[in-house]
C-alpha cells in the first residue's frame, strides 16, 4: 500500500510539470514527439518506482525516525535531477531558454506544492507516519495543479513563447538567471516554513506575505518580457520602414539622375541632329548609323529595367540588381506575377528586400562564380513561390535548427520578418544551405 501510495504520488507531483516544460519545445526535441513521449513515460515509472522502492525500505528501516521525512525528501529532489538531465537532452533549444522555462515550471510547482501541504497539514492534523502523501494529499496535489497549471501555461504562452525565437543568446541569459534566481529565493523561503506550525497568526501573515511577494516578482520578470518584446517590436517596424524609405530614396535619386540627364539630352539634341547631317550629307551613311546606335544605348542606359509588371517588386529587385553590378555580382531575375497582388506592398518589399539584402551581404564576402544572386518570383494557383540563391562563404550559425546573422551585432529581425510575413499569409519559409550556396524559399497564400 505504501509503494503504490509513493508511486502515484511522484508521479502527480512530477508528471503535470514535466509536461509543461516540454510543450514548448514541441518543435524542437531530439526525437519525434511520440518517441520522446515514450521515453518519459518509462523514465517517469522507473523512478517513481524507484523512489517508491526506497521509501518502503527507509520505512522499514526506521519507521520511528523523526529524519524519515526528510531522508524520503531527499530521495525525491535525486530522482528530479534525473528528470531535469533527460529534459536538458531531449530539448535541442539553447540552454538559457531550457533553464528559464524549467526554472519558472519548477517555481510554480514549489507554490502549487506547497499550497498542497499547508492544506493537507490543517487536514491530517495530528497524523504522520512520516511519509509523504499521506491519506488525500495526492487527490489535493491534482486538483491544486488542474486549477493552477492552465494559468502557468497561459502566462508562458502568452509572454514568453511569442517572443522568445526573437531573443538574442545575450538576453536570454538575462532572463534566464532571473528566473533562476526568483526559483531559488522561493525555493529557500518555503523550505524555512514548517507546516505544523503554520496556521499560527503570524506564521501564516508571513507565508501568505511571502506568496505575495513571489507572484509580484514573477509579474515584474514578465512585465519585462512585455517591454522586451515591444521593443524588438518597434525597432521591427523601424527596420521595415527604414527599407521602405531606403528604396524610396533610391527610386528618388534614379529619377533625378534621369530627368538631369534628359534635360541635358534635349538641350544637346541640336548637336546630335546637326551631326548626323553632316554625316549624311557627307556621304558617311555608317558613320551615321554607329553615332546613332551610341546615341540610343547611351538613352536606353538611362530606363529603369522593367523585370516584372509590379511596382513595388520591380523597384526592389532592380535596386539590388544595381548594386549587384557596382560590385560585380552576378544578379539573374525570373519573375512571373501579376502586377496585381493580394498582398500589402510594405509587406512584399520587406520580404524580398531581406532576402536580397542578405544575399547581396552574403555574395560580397566571395569571390569567383560564386559571385551570383539568383532571384526568382512565380505565382502556382493560390500561392506566391519566392526564392532566392547566392553564394557565401559557408560559414552558418545556427540554434536548435534555426539559421541566426552571422553578422557582427546584428539583432536578426530580417529572417524574423520574413517568417512573420509568411505566417500572415498562411504560407512557410525554408532555409537550407549546401558548400558555398545558400538558398532561401517562401510560400505565401494569396
């Protein structure tokens, strides 16, 4: 009766936990979802068993012994060390995210615990036997966890998932000794409370106080998190404006260059006419045709390339398509859409602008054929196919599966905003590299 009274219990204080520390990482385990779900549910009954086995043999041993509780206690923070070093390898995400989000799980399982035992205490006053879980301590340990974990989990949804792909390896340290630290401060708060004793006056104004004092913490961590992410929003927004503005400007520079070199074509055409005149009333008929064949490349230099019936994507690509030729890059444009789309010009200029932008960046650090940008744009029923191939050195960094800038203090909101554009859109990105060429490809729904 004991073992499956220990085994039961380990498992309901232990299980809800762990799977919340797991769910956000869904997408980033080591094996496929349901190995991994597998794996901890015969690691989860070996040690609940295993710490079940060895509660029954320290009761046997010394049922009397007023350091039962404790000795049984310590048998159950070794079996979470084994929990925590399986969470540590079968998460690939970087370690500050594995630690932030195993530390705030482990917080709010040490309040949801002890909320537990200060009720199950005023309940089975009187009765010990110096084991844990004792009489309807497991049945208040699960209604404790299904009233408070949906809140745990809506809190880390809410302000930590949306944002935490955006976070800097530096920032994610921050947060993460935060957490730590709030985890250790509760952690060595409520070990200080003896629970027979707790429902005394002022023993009770200091727990509650100490409560209080944990929640305000945690709210401060996460009003943190808030401003943390509303800043990367707006410089966002700030990095997609000044795209917006940068090839407005550019567009601005190239019609003045064009109407101060038409004005300068008119005013010279006389010259130009008096010229072929004089070839031709000379007799130099070839002379004419040359001068005039230099005349009309010399004007159709001065047109804007139309590579697409699209404004925004025309303005775009032939911006890089310039700057590919000041430095002697190879840059190729297939592109087959309507001038129509349904999709908002800020958002399509942002999309092909990063992509460009990080080819052009990535082409520049290469010499040889492996000088090229190969940009390609085509509509397939309701969907828009982007890609984009270059060539780089072949340095990657990646974390966790994810391509990061390599560029030095670089936040890395270009890929973030390409991925946002295509999730507004229904649609996916995929990044894959292989030697020296990169590719990149986008789907959006339209």
């Amino acid at each position: 009766m004991i073992f499956w009274r220990l085994f039961f219990g380990w498992l309901i204080q232990i299980g809800p936990f762990a799977l919340l520390c797991i769910q956000p990482f869904a997408g980033q385990l080591r094996f496929p979802l349901r190995k991994t779900g597998a794996v901890m549910l015969i690691l989860f009954a070996g040690l609940a068993a295993a710490f079940a086995l060895t509660g029954c043999a320290l009761h046997r041993a010394s049922a009397s012994d007023p350091w039962l509780f404790v000795k049984v206690n310590m048998t159950f923070f070794v079996s979470l060390i084994f929990c925590f070093l399986w969470y540590l390898y079968a998460v690939t995400a970087s370690w500050p995210k594995k630690l932030f989000v195993f530390s705030y799980v482990l917080s709010g399982a040490f309040i949801i615990t002890s909320i537990s035992n200060a009720i199950a205490t005023r309940l089975h006053m009187g009765r010990s036997d110096g084991l844990p879980y004792l009489g309807c301590t497991p049945l208040i340990l699960l209604l404790a966890a299904a009233a408070f974990l949906p809140v745990l989990f809506f809190v880390l949804k809410r302000h930590y998932q949306i944002m935490a792909d955006s976070f800097t390896n530096r920032e994610s340290i921050y947060i993460s000794t935060l957490s730590i630290v709030l985890c250790v401060a509760l952690s060595s708060g409520l070990i200080c409370f003896g629970y027979l004793n707790l429902y005394e006056p002022m023993n009770l104004l200091l727990y509650i106080a100490l409560l209080i004092s944990i929640f305000a913490m945690n709210g401060i961590c996460f009003k943190l998190l808030d401003i943390t992410h509303e800043k990367m929003s707006a410089q966002r927004k700030y990095d997609e404006l000044h795209c917006q503005l940068s090839l407005q400007v550019e567009q601005y520079r190239r019609i003045s260059n064009n109407m101060e070199a038409t004005r300068r074509m008119r005013h010279d055409l006389k010259h130009h006419m008096i010229t072929i005149q004089g070839f031709l009333q000379g007799g130099n008929v070839k002379e004419a045709e040359q001068y005039l064949d230099h005349y009309l490349l010399v004007t159709k230099e001065l047109e804007i390339p139309k590579l697409c019936d699209n404004a925004v994507v025309n303005t775009v690509a032939d911006y890089y398509r310039m700057l590919s030729a000041e430095q002697d890059i190879c840059f190729s444009a297939r592109i087959a859409i309507p001038a129509d789309l349904a999709v908002q010009d800020i958002d399509l200029s942002v999309l092909i602008g990063n992509l460009l932008e990080n080819a052009f960046d990535a082409a520049l650090l290469v010499e040889g054929e492996a000088r090229f940008i190969r940009f390609n744009m085509a509509c397939f029923g309701k969907m828009l196919a982007v890609t984009v191939d270059n060539g780089f050195n072949g340095t990657v960094k990646m974390e966790a599966g994810r391509y990061l800038s390599t560029k030095d203090q670089h936040s890395g909101f270009g890929l973030a905003s390409v991925e946002a554009i295509a999730e507004k859109y229904s649609g996916g990105v995929e990044f894959t590299h292989e030697a020296e060429v990169f590719h990149s490809s986008v789907m959006l729904g339209i």
